[in-house]
C-alpha cells in the first residue's frame, strides 16, 4: 500500500543542513497497526508527515498505491489526504465554532462527498460518542475530544488512519479506551501507523519502528 | 452553508473586535448612501419646487444673472433693483401670461430689535410663486397684513392675529406659514406695495418672475424681451436649475472624495483584523488543510467572513442613514446655499442594493489578501507550532 524508499528528509538552519530523516525503507500493507517510537526529535513526526503526504521527502522515493508522491502535484496529494487518509493530532485540532456532527463531517466537506445521516450517526456510536452529536467541542472532556477527532480522520473512509500521540494529552484511563478504539479499528481492516512516546501501547501493536536521529533503529 | 457558519462563529471569538470592525463599514457605508441619496433628493426636488412656480424665466438686475438669481431663491438682499419702467414695458408684451414681481430687502423691526428679512410680493401670486406652501391662517388680503415665516414667528412667538410693527406702520399677522425647512422659513412676507411704500421705491423690485402664454415660444419672447429692454438680464428656471445642481455637483465630488476615503480606511480595518484573526487561528488553518482542504477551501472561508463583516457593516450603514436622514439632511440644509423644501433623503431601494453589493465588493477586495496570506500557511508547520 505505502512503500518508503531511501527517504531522506533534510532542513536547512542558518547554514547548516539537519537530517531529520536518513535513509528510511519501509512497507506499509493493508491491516497493518504500527508504532512509531523514539526520543523527542529522533524524526517520528516528520515520518508520519511524509507518509500521510503533508511532506515530501528531500530524497528518496515514496509510493502510495503504487503512485510516486514525489510526482503527484499539489492538487494530487490534497485528494489523497481528502480520500485516502484519516490524521489524528495529540492537540486533537477540533474547530471550536463548530459542534461534534460538523467537526467529524468536515472532510466529506472538504471532499465533496456525502454519506447518509444514518451512516454517520452510526459512526459516531461506534466511538462511544452517541449523547454528544449536537455538543459543542468545549463542552467535551479530552477523552471524548480525541474520539471526535478519530471519527472525523475516519469518516471519509480512508484507507489508512495516522496518529500523532494519540493518547500523549490523555490520562491512563483515556488512554487505553483511546487504543482500544484505534485496535478495534484497525481489527475492521484499517491500516493504523501510531507515533508514540509510550511503549506499553508501542509494545501492543503489530510491529513497532523504532527512530534515533533520523534513523530506524530496530 | 457550514462554511458560512464557520465564518460566522470565527467573528464571533472577538467581539468587539468585529464589532468595531463592522461599525467603520457602517459609518462609511451611511456616508455614502446619505450623500448620494441626498443629491438625488435634491436635484429632483429642486426641479420639482422651480417648476411648479410656473414661473418660466426671472428678469434681474445687470450683474452676474445667476448669482442674482441664486440670491433671489436663496433669500438675500440685492443691492440693485430693477428700473421702474422694465415693469411696465414687461407688462406690454402679448405673449405673457403674468409676471410676479418681487422685492426683498431688509428692514428694522424697532419693536424687537432686529432686522427683518422682507419678501414683497403681490399677495395674488403667492399660491403660484409657493404652490407647496401651508399656511396657517390665511394669505393676506390688505396692505396692512402679512405673513410670517415659521422660524420668525417661532423666534418672536407670534400668533395669528398678532400685530407687528414697520416704520410706524402696523400690520396684523394673517398667517403663518408652517415648516417647509428652506430659507422660506427666515421671512416676513409683505404685500408688494406696502414694503414699495416703506422703503420708498414705488414700482421698485428685485426680480420679475414671468410665466409666457406658449412655453414653446419661450426662446423667442427672451430674445424679444432683451433687445427692446437694456440693463437686464434674463434667467431661465433651467439655468437656474443647472446652475444650483453644478453647485451641489461640486459639494457632491468633494463628499464622495472624503466618503470613498473612509471606505477605504475602514476595508483597510477590515483586512487589519482579518490578518489578525487569521494570524491567530494558523494551526486551525493547518488543520483543515491537513484534512483536505483545499487552498481555495481556505480561501472560500476567509472572504466569506470579510464579505460578511462588511455585507453586516452595509446593512447596519443602510439603517443608520434612514434613521438618521433628518440629522444628516439639517447638517447638510446649514451649509447649502439654495434647498428645496420637502426630505431630501428618500429611501431609494435600488440605491440601497447597490450600496448592499458594494459591501459585498468592499468585502471581497479587503478578504483578497488575507485569504491569499491564509492558502499560503503551511500544515506542517501550523500544527507543530
């Protein structure tokens, strides 16, 4: 499905040029649930970025069902990211005007696409959120904020969800309901690529990258 | 529909800043629609008040005939006065209907101790000279009546009945005349011969109104009248009329001059708090981008809130204008020197569409840049801060 070759990512500072990524290979298939592991600035961000085609690499070659990115134009990648990519943040990025129903259909919005009320409802039931659909997001608790935030990355359907610290703003209890949901999704058949700091959860998951300076480690 | 209430919702996070924001597009906005309303009010009024004397030209001293002419309507006093015999040969002259001289001069009122403005004229023309006119008692039937303008009797508090007093002379009020907001308001109005007998000047006028049998032969009985009389000059209401709307012309470019500069300052503000706004909701902004929207997406967002800020700041100009069109319209009567009565600013539904879809234009205009600024924020960089 994903397929990273040889991807190097490089920032200039000044002068001097940082290699937030080197040489990175990696496949990523249908029904896969990773974690992305590491110390702060070891690169797991910028990787899950590269992959959910919000980055280009600087070097190296990234496919995308079979499809080079490095190729794809800007509008090319808005679609993927529209059609074929659910993201969920640690900081959750909920739009505060808006209520529970409108933040998770935003993507269909943004996408064009519609789907049935009935259809969504029952999306948001399956992430536990079915006494909240007409609530505003500052009436939420941060458990219920990120389970909106993964109904909207999965409302479009996508083919693959990516979490950047899921649970990194959510106490342990949060936490784990958090995985849950994401195991229960991914047991659907959605691919699932986790950053995370914590490696009780990193050691659940079907295959855990670990990074250090740009690099996969093991 | 949801990105117009994301718009919404996002002016609403600031308040009084969007707010304010909407109160410089409104003043601005109100601005302009006063002003053009107002003109229009005016020339259509103006036309309609000289007009309806049924007067078709005015003979008036040599000098500048427009300025004379001006001075006449407006309610001044002239220094020269038309030559007694002009008088009698107008009167020769086949092809006119009738002639209303008229004589305006000052005169002190001892009593009171001021100077009266006085408008003499034959008590018989006075429904043809002032066909708008109410009046409040009755027009004067003898020479020792007269007719009071609303503001002098307000400022003497005269009633009907009352007796004022002109060199030695007295004269009981027959009428007041009842608000029209013009300079009609600021005069005693005399019979001719009575103010003639005061001031000494039998025969004696400042300007001669004449209407002609045939309007058609209008051209001909000016030509006629200027070759057999010299030492006039001869003043039709179009010339009138132009001459008064050049001179509103003028106030008007240099108003809409100064109202199309506050538009301007206030889109300005508009794009001030726009950026602002935008500045502050960058990782939002990513976000969406980061979702799947598109640049145009965001830009779609952003000039829906500049058009509805200014779209809400045109509806609101549009209310305070009609509300304050008396305010607006006694501030400009102070400063024009010829005013019809009757409002001038009239409620013109098209001329208030159109201000509505310059608000919408003002909105796109001032949204362009802000919303170019906000396509160009990078998701990356938006939500990792």
């Amino acid at each position: 499905m994903i397929e990273l070759k040889n991807i190097v990512k490089t920032y200039k500072r000044g002068a001097e040029i940082v290699y937030a990524l080197k040489d990175i290979n990696l496949k990523i298939e249908k029904g896969d649930f990773i974690a992305i592991t590491g110390p702060s600035g070891s690169g797991k961000t910028t990787l899950l970025y590269i992959i959910g085609c919000l980055d280009k690499p600087s070097s190296g070659v990234m496919k995308f069902n079979d499809k080079d990115i490095g190729k794809m134009s800007e509008a090319d990648l808005v679609k993927i990211r529209r059609e074929k990519i659910g993201f969920i943040f640690q900081h959750f990025y909920l739009l505060p005007g808006l209520n529970v129903l409108e933040n998770i259909t935003l993507p269909l919005i943004f996408g064009r696409k519609t789907r049935s009320k009935e259809e969504i409802i029952s999306l948001i039931e399956s992430v536990g959120l079915k006494d909240r659909i007409y609530h505003r997001i500052n009436q939420l608790s941060g458990g219920e904020m990120q389970r909106v935030a993964i109904a909207r990355a999965i409302v479009s359907n996508p083919e693959i969800l990516l979490a950047d610290e899921p649970t990194g703003n959510l106490d342990t209890e949060n936490s784990e309901k958090i995985f849950e949901l994401l195991r229960l999704l991914n047991k659907k058949g959605l691919s699932v690529v986790m950053v995370t700091h914590n490696t009780e959860l990193a050691k659940r998951t079907n295959k855990v990258i670990t990074l250090r300076d740009g690099k996969i480690f093991y | 529909m949801i990105f117009l209430k994301l718009a919404f919702k996002n002016l609403l996070r600031h308040k009084i800043r969007s707010f304010l924001t909407v109160l410089g597009i409104s003043a601005s906005i109100s601005v302009l629609f006063s002003i053009i309303s107002f003109n229009k009010g005016f020339e259509s009024s103006l036309q309609k008040e000289l007009y309806r004397t049924g007067i078709h030209f005015m003979i008036v001293p040599s000098g500048c005939p427009h300025e004379v002419a001006s001075l006449v309507l407006h309610g001044a006093v002239t220094p020269n006065f038309l030559n007694i015999e002009v008088f009698q040969k107008i009167k020769e002259f086949d092809e006119i209907e009738f002639i209303a001289p008229i004589l305006i001069t000052q005169i002190p009122n001892i009593e009171k101790e001021k100077i009266d403005l006085v408008y003499g004229i034959e008590m018989s023309n006075i429904k043809q000279i002032k066909p708008q006119w109410k009046i409040d008692g009755t027009i004067p039937f003898s020479d020792d009546s007269i007719l009071l303008g609303y503001d002098v009797a307000e400022h003497y508090s005269i009633k009907k009945g009352d007796i004022l007093t002109y060199e030695n002379k007295r004269f009981t009020v027959s009428g007041i005349v009842q608000k029209t907001s013009s300079q009609d308001d600021a005069f005693v109005y005399m019979p001719l011969k009575a103010l003639q007998d005061i001031i000494k000047k039998p025969n004696g006028a400042t300007a001669i109104g004449v209407k002609v049998k045939d309007v058609d032969k209008l051209n001909t009985v000016i030509e006629e009248i200027s070759l057999k009389i010299p030492g006039i000059q001869i003043v039709t209401m179009s010339q009138v009329v132009n001459s008064l709307a050049n001179l509103a012309g003028s106030a008007k470019i240099l108003s809409l001059s100064i109202a199309l500069v506050a538009i301007l300052i206030s889109a300005i503000g508009v794009m001030n708090s726009i950026l602002m706004a935008i500045f502050e909701r960058t990782e939002e902004i990513g976000l969406m981008r980061a979702i799947g929207a598109s640049k145009f997406d965001i830009f779609r967002i952003i000039i829906k809130e500049t058009v509805l800020l200014t779209l809400t700041g045109g509806l609101i100009g549009l209310i305070m204008s009609l509300v304050g069109a008396n305010i607006i319209e006694g501030f400009v009567r102070n400063f024009m020197p010829y005013i019809p009565s009757g409002k001038m600013i009239q409620f013109d539904p098209f001329l208030a569409l159109i201000c509505l879809f310059f608000s919408i234009f003002l909105g796109i205009f001032a949204g362009i840049f802000p919303a170019w600024r906000a396509t160009k924020i990078n998701p990356i960089k938006a939500i990792r801060g």
